[in-house]
C-alpha cells in the first residue's frame, strides 16, 4: 500500500512520474502477494487499487506533457506566426 501511495504521488509529477509507472506495478504485485498469503488483506488489496491508479495518473500525465510539449515545438518553429497582428 506504501509503495502505492508514493506513486500515485510521483504520478503527477511530468518527468519523474515516468518511475510511478515501475512502483506502480511493484505495488500490483506486493498487493497481490499479500491477498494470496491471507496476510493485510485488505491492504493489499489497497495496494492493488493505488498500484493501479498510479499507473492511469502517470498514463495520463505523459499524455497530456507529451501534446503539451508538441504544441510548443510547434509555437517555437513558426515564431514569425507569434507576432502577426491582424487588421
């Protein structure tokens, strides 16, 4: 569950929540060795959900940084279109 929660955290950080994708599948997997072992069960199943949940909010953050940072390459290619003023 402590592995799941950091990165849920990490994921929405851009470049660093990269790593979130690796905690968030080492919490899947302690998540379900602990429901396996009987053992915290409803922590692993804690686990299970954040490891998850980490892995959608680092998905979606790179998604979102990856268009983000292609419409500003784009910007930056054409600076002349920036200052274009129209009557």
């Amino acid at each position: 569950m402590v592995v799941g929660i950091i990165a849920v955290l990490l994921a929405f950080i851009p470049i660093i929540g990269m790593a979130s994708f690796v905690l968030g599948l080492v919490a899947i997997g302690l998540g379900i060795f602990a429901v396996i072992k009987q053992r915290g069960k409803g922590q692993g199943i804690a686990g299970i959900i954040t490891g998850a949940v980490s892995i959608v909010v680092a998905l979606a953050v790179a998604i979102f940084t990856s268009a983000f940072l292609s419409i500003v390459d784009e910007e930056l290619e054409n600076p002349e279109d920036l200052f274009e003023m129209e009557p």
